[in-house]
C-alpha cells in the first residue's frame, strides 16, 4: 500500500467516521496508548493494576475531565500499563447542544481552516494527552511519550455498553494474556 506523503511522512487515514460531529452528545469509548507501548502506568500482579507516579498522574487526570469540559461525564475506565481504556459521555441539553452545534457552521468570517471545535472528543482527549504530559516534563519523566492517535468507538443503543463496561472493567484479570497481544487493544 503506498499512502499519501505531506511534509515527507506518510499521512494515515484518519479512523474517524467522515460525516461524524464528534463533539455532538454520544457515548465513547477510548483507547490510548503509550509510544511503543512502553509500561509507563505500572504493572499488572495477579490481575490488579498496580499505578507507578505518572499512572497515578493518568488516573487523576482522566477524572478531572469534567472539570474542564461542560456536559462531559466519565463513565467506565481503567489506567492499564501502556494505555488507558475509557468511556467519555458528551452530554449538553438539547438546546445547548443545537446551539453549540450550528455555532460550528463555517461564516464569512470562520477560521480558514474550518470552525473550532473547542467541546469535541479531539480537543477533550488532546487536553488530556497534554496535562499528562506537561505533568510529566514538569517532574522528571522526560521519556514519557504518548502514540500520536487515540482510537474511539461510538457506543450505540444496543448492548454494547454493558460489553465495553465489562471489557474495562475485566481488563486487568486479562492482562497476562492480551498484553502481547496489540490487537486485543481495541475491542
């Protein structure tokens, strides 16, 4: 397969469905791993997680999320070594939400690069990524890194949450098994 090159790297296809408001009300389930899958977050022992300083760090953060972004919950989640599982619930009242959504509609004056998205998925999981991060360079962990994408699933009103809320839930029980495994990453 020969991709597409800007700047000199290869452009990936984004994973993101194409006609998808992703900072529309929804249920998402997110995955984000580590660069290289290297065990930042800590280790498993007998199917428990237990959380190195950053973890810690990852886990506060990714409970903080609320407190940053209006009509966003947290649901399910769990702080694995290399990566995080977890469910992001935009929620704002139907009025808001039509009111946020055709505020995104491009004007004369839109930025030229398309409206911003300040409530999307993107900005919230880039926000996290970044305080984790900055948290890291600030106290010592100059080696941490983050995969450049995150992977997300659109829960849909058919079972599914129940089998993602499990699937993090039984997460650490399966980690001796998946944690070679990195399709078994992304259910």
């Amino acid at each position: 397969m020969n991709l597409p090159k800007f700047k000199g790297k290869h452009q990936v296809e984004s994973t993101r469905l194409p006609n998808r408001n992703y900072a529309a009300n929804g249920w998402y389930f997110i995955t984000i791993c580590t660069r290289d899958r290297t065990h930042f977050f800590g280790d498993v022992i007998a199917g428990e997680v237990h959380l190195s300083a950053i973890g810690e760090i990852a886990k506060q953060f990714w409970a903080d999320i609320p407190n940053h972004f209006d009509y966003t919950y947290i649901d399910a989640y769990v702080i694995m070594p290399n990566h995080v599982h977890g469910i992001v619930v935009i929620d704002r009242p139907t009025d808001v939400e039509t009111r946020y959504i055709a505020s995104l509609q491009p004007t004369d004056e839109s930025n030229k690069f398309g409206p911003l998205k300040s409530d999307s998925l993107q900005s919230i999981i880039h926000s996290y990524k970044s305080a984790v991060t900055r948290w890291c360079r600030k106290n010592g962990h100059d080696h941490f890194g983050w995969q450049s994408r995150f992977y997300d699933h659109i829960i849909r009103a058919d079972g599914s949450l129940d089998r993602i809320r499990e699937y993090i839930i039984n997460n650490p029980a399966k980690w001796e098994e998946e944690k070679d495994n990195l399709a078994n990453l992304w259910i």
